[in-house]
C-alpha cells in the first residue's frame, strides 16, 4: 500500500439525485463553443469546426444551493448554463455510434468564467485556464441517472439571474451532440468513470454581481443556483 507523506486530498464529488450516494469525480472537460448562437455573441464563426475543449480542476464542482466568495481577479463574473454529461464507462477512440453507452447520467451545470480576464488571455495569445479553472468554478445540480431518465436529445435549457431570465435555449440547438463530443474527446484523451463533461453554452451569457444568484435548470433535470457574496 501506498504511503503517503501528507494526507491525501478529499475525492470531489456531486449529488446523485434521490440518492445518499454520491458521484466522485475525477476530471472535468469543458466543450469551447457548442451552440451557433453563442459562438456568433462571441465574435465567432459557428461553422461545423471540430470541438475544442478546455479543463477545470476536479475540486472546481460545487453542489446546488452553495452561497461563494465572489472571485478574485474579475469585474466580469460570467454564468454560462451547460448539460453536463458524466461518464461511466472508460474508452478510447470510442465511435460515436457507441459513445452514449458510456454515459452515466446527466446534470444541470454552470461554466462560471472570469470573461475579462479571458478576454484578456485571448488578446495577449494566452491558456484561459485561470479565465476558466478557478476555485468553485463549476457548480453542478444533482446528477440523474441514464437509466432513470434516458439520453436528454432535447429541452430547455436556461439560466437565471435574480428571477431574470438571461438564457433560453435547446439541447437540440447543440452543434455537436453529446454522442460526438464523447468520440472526439476520447481521441484526445482515455476517458474513465468519474470524467464530467460540460457541453457548451446557448446564447444570452452575461456577468453576475455581488449578491445576486444564479439559477441553471434544464427540462427533467434538477436546477443548480449559486449565490455570490
Ligand atoms: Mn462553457
């Protein structure tokens, strides 16, 4: 067995839904631009470009209803409403055909992003990762289960900012579905149980201020709110 010098990190994990068991989660992968109507608010081409994806540490996961610090380093708190997908079966080089077997289940999810200082990283050719991949990064809503509510093809996704609705899309409205971005993904890396991927965003993202809250729901999925102090 291994010995360890100092005691190793608490596993981070979500919510399973109507459950005392929880969900460990061993990476998070992030799609860049999944929705045409996003990629076009952000000053680009929506054009089937393969997924490119980004990164946010394991310990980034917040449950629902968690009240956070605002964070450090940004003026412009961004929400930015996502499916979130968890695997459940390992692969590599997984055709698209078969990539929904491995899904576990899906959540609601928010890719919380400091937009200025990710602004700023793209201007000066620099990794988003700090704009993307800080503290408390990605709060996620409790996690269903494939076989209790099947592959989400469609439904509304939206977010909320103190009641106003700031996001209003469909599932159905992503460029690559769930079942490509799986495949593409697992050409880049072994994928594993305990991966979460967050699948992009719909138009309509816009900053958070101190003191509001954050709603994230999707159709037939919980809701995840996160309130900022
Ligand atoms: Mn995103």
């Amino acid at each position: 067995m291994v010995q360890f010098a100092l005691p190793a990190a608490t596993i981070p994990s979500i919510a399973i839904f109507e459950s005392t068991t929880r969900f460990a989660v061993r990476r998070i992968f992030c799609v860049g631009r999944n929705y045409a109507d996003h990629a076009r608010e952000m000053g680009n081409d929506p054009d089937r470009e393969p997924p490119f994806f980004f990164t946010k540490p394991a310990d980034a996961v917040v449950d629902d209803g968690a009240t956070l610090p605002y964070p450090p380093q940004t003026e412009n708190l961004h929400h930015e409403a996502e499916l979130v997908v968890a695997i459940g079966l390992a692969g590599v080089d997984i055709n698209a055909k078969q990539a929904l077997r491995h899904v576990w289940g899906y959540a609601t999810g928010n890719d919380l992003t400091r937009r200025d200082m990710q602004a700023a990283a793209k201007e000066m050719r620099r990794p988003w990762d700090l704009a993307k991949g800080f503290d408390h990064s990605a709060p996620c809503g409790a996690l269903h289960p494939v076989s209790e509510i099947g592959h989400p093809v469609q439904g509304r996704i939206t977010a909320h900012v103190d009641g106003a609705l700031r996001q209003d899309g469909d599932l159905a409205d992503m460029i690559w579905p769930v079942a490509d971005v799986i495949a593409y993904l697992s050409c880049s890396v072994a994928l594993a149980a305990g991966d979460l991927i967050y699948t992009g965003t719909p138009a309509g993202v816009g900053p958070i201020i101190r003191g509001q809250s954050c709603t994230v729901a999707i159709d037939g999925l919980s809701s995840v709110t996160t309130t900022f102090i």
